[in-house]
C-alpha cells in the first residue's frame, strides 16, 4: 500500500519526501479517528462528556465549544473521515505545487 502511496503521489508531482509526509498525516489521521471509536466503545454505558456540561456554564471562558456543544452530536454523526482524508490529500498536493 504505501508503495502505491508514494507512487500516486510521485505521479501528481510530490517528492518522495513529501508523500512520506502526506503519509503520516493520513495514517495519523485515520489512527486518532481509531482511537476515537475505541474509547467510545469502551465508555458507551456513560454519558459522554459533552452531555455533562452545560453551555452557559462555559461560555465566558470558552465561547466557541459553549456554542458548539450542543449540536456537538449532529456533528459527529454527520462527520465522515473519508472527507477529510481527502480534503488533506488535495490541500497537500495544492500546497506543495503551488496550486
């Protein structure tokens, strides 16, 4: 596979250094997004962290998550990590070709 890898990436004009890097970024990527489905499988019977807290009781001192808290499961069950692979792969290969 990561032959393949760097071979797909020699084609579209990334130095093999480049996709080593692109490599890793995916594969570290897609090792987090692993973890993730673990440590949700093992904690199922509690509630997850984000439902513990309420929003108005962050919101001052983070705004942001206060906000995003409670759509925080639509997000995620929305979130699909081929997209991101893919946004990461293009965003790389743009940068790097000056694109």
């Amino acid at each position: 596979m990561i032959d393949a890898f760097i071979t797909s990436c020699n084609e579209v004009g990334l130095t093999d250094e480049q996709a080593y890097d692109l490599w890793r970024a995916v594969w570290s990527l897609i090792g987090f997004e692993l973890q993730w489905h673990e440590v949700n499988r093992a904690h199922d019977q509690k509630k997850p962290w984000m439902e513990t807290v309420e929003p108005s009781s962050i919101e001052d001192q983070y705004p942001a998550l206060a906000r995003v808290l409670p759509v925080w499961n639509t997000y995620a069950a929305k979130y699909d990590v081929r997209t991101h692979i893919a946004a990461l792969v293009d965003g790389t290969i743009a940068r790097y070709l000056g694109g």
